[in-house]
C-alpha cells in the first residue's frame, strides 16, 4: 500500500509509538520480520512509549490498581484496573511471551466455547439479558478474529458465519429506529465501545471484504479522512457523552493519545481496514 510521504513521514517519526510504527511497517507497508525497522520497532514494544507507560503501573503480583482475588477486582474501577490494561497492552502487540503481560493473564480465564454458546438466535450477541443481538456487543467476533484459523472449531467456525451477518445485515451501524451517534465517533482506547471503524476492523480481519453491505460503512469512514490522509481521534468514551447512557461507579479514562487531533493509532487501523478492502 502506499502512502503519501506526508503521512508516511508522520506515523513513522521518532516520536511516534513503537506499536504503531511497527503496524505501519508490517501491516501496511509489507516490510518484512527481518527488516531492521521491523525488528527495531518489535524490540521497543514494551520498553517505552505507551505499553512500557502501562507496565510500569503493574504491580508485582501482576494486576493494575486493584488485587486480582476476583473478577470484580479486576474489573474495577474502569477504566485503569488490570482487565483494561491487558485490553490495550493486547492491542499494542504485547503477548504472554512478555512475562509481566503473563503474570496478568493467569488471572483470567478465556473460555470460547462460552462464547459460542452465548450467542443469540439472531446471530449477534449481548453483554445483557436479551433474546436478541446487538452491534454493540462485538467482542466475541473479535475474540474469534484473534485465534487462528486452524484452531477455529466447526462450532466457531458458524458462530463467526452468523455473527457476520448479524452485522452485515445492519451494514455495521444501521439499529434502533434513529442513529447512534457515538458509534460515527472514532475513538481509542476500544475498550467495550463500538464504533464505525472497531466494526469494520472485526468484519475485514475476519475477510468479510467482498459483502457489498459493506461498503456503506466504509464510504462513512472515508469521508471522515482529514485532507492529509489522517483520521482524529474524536473521543475517548463516546458513550459518556450521551446522557441516557448510565454508569455505575466512577470511571477513569485511560488515554493514550488527546481527543478532537489527528491519531496515528486511529490513522493505522483505519489503514488497515483500506488495506484489507483493497482501496488506495
């Protein structure tokens, strides 16, 4: 894929994230695993910038704010304690391979098979109790996009089929009888929220790139594009920003980078998902 010079100078200057340079050099620009920018970046991963920013909180029994005796502990409060962290750390390109990244992990315990079985008859699913689906709960189809391929079951396999047409049949954002604003604001860190581009980017990892359902959805990105071919970070929890949305208990932003600006980790996963898709 290439990339004006502008654009490309910018997502990979100094003072750019290690993660994010690592994603344009791989994802994007194709440089291969041996290329020494590649590597250079990979071995920064974790050492500075923001992921190492997110190490330095953890505390040495592996959790973030809050001791991981419980679920709930490791929960709350949002958005700083151990669950949102590994989210983000994840995100950033960080493994178990990391041993600190490890330590944390062990706290939790990933089941997919439960995801499978939550999901609705309408394809979808719900973080509520719901006969139905919603494009709000996105995560088990992310989930399904991060374990390879050949280690998808048949079972997981036609979870991933219903679930994609659950929101290709919604085009990624069309629910409820009016539009929901916060989901044509993009924003970073993903957390639980979903937007326009956390859709696009689930649904074209999975190669749902030839659904022409999709295009609706991938023209609204492209209009959002700014003159010099970066994307803004318009929020950091657009659902806060709509009164009839309630919280329970306070909330604590985690931002990497400062809303209503040009993002580069915006810019490179809305790259990305022009990549997948085929488009310049």
């Amino acid at each position: 894929m290439e990339l004006r010079r502008g654009l490309r100078d910018w997502l990979l200057a100094k003072d750019s994230d290690p993660s994010v340079r690592l994603r344009v050099l791989r994802d994007i620009l194709d440089r291969p695993t041996d290329d020494p920018a590649v590597a250079r970046a990979q071995k920064e991963v974790g050492r500075r910038g923001w992921a190492a920013q997110i190490l330095n909180g953890q505390h040495a029994e592996g959790h973030w704010v809050t001791p991981g005796n419980s679920a709930r502990e490791l929960y709350r409060p949002k958005y700083v304690a151990t669950n949102w962290r590994l989210l983000v750390l994840s995100d950033i390109g960080l493994t178990k391979k990391n041993a600190r990244v490890a330590r944390a992990v062990n706290l939790f315990v990933r089941r997919f098979d439960w995801l499978v079985r939550h999901q609705k008859k309408d394809g979808g699913w719900h973080c509520f109790r719901s006969s139905t689906g919603t494009l709000d709960c996105w995560e088990a189809l992310a989930a399904f996009s991060a374990l390879p391929t050949a280690s998808r079951t048949p079972e997981i396999r036609r979870a991933i089929e219903r679930g994609a047409e659950f929101y290709l049949k919604r085009r990624l954002f069309r629910e409820g009888a009016h539009p929901y604003r916060p989901w044509f604001r993009l924003h970073y860190p993903v957390h639980y929220y979903y937007d326009l581009l956390v859709g696009l980017d689930v649904l074209t990892s999975l190669g749902c790139v030839d659904d022409p359902r999709i295009r609706p959805s991938l023209d609204r990105l492209i209009e959002m594009r700014n003159r010099d071919g970066s994307w803004n970070m318009d929020a950091l929890h657009p659902d806060s920003e709509d009164p009839a949305y309630q919280f329970r208990g306070p909330f604590y932003p985690l931002g990497l980078e400062v809303a209503g600006r040009p993002s580069r980790w915006i810019t490179t996963t809305a790259l990305t998902v022009l990549k997948r898709m085929g488009e310049g």
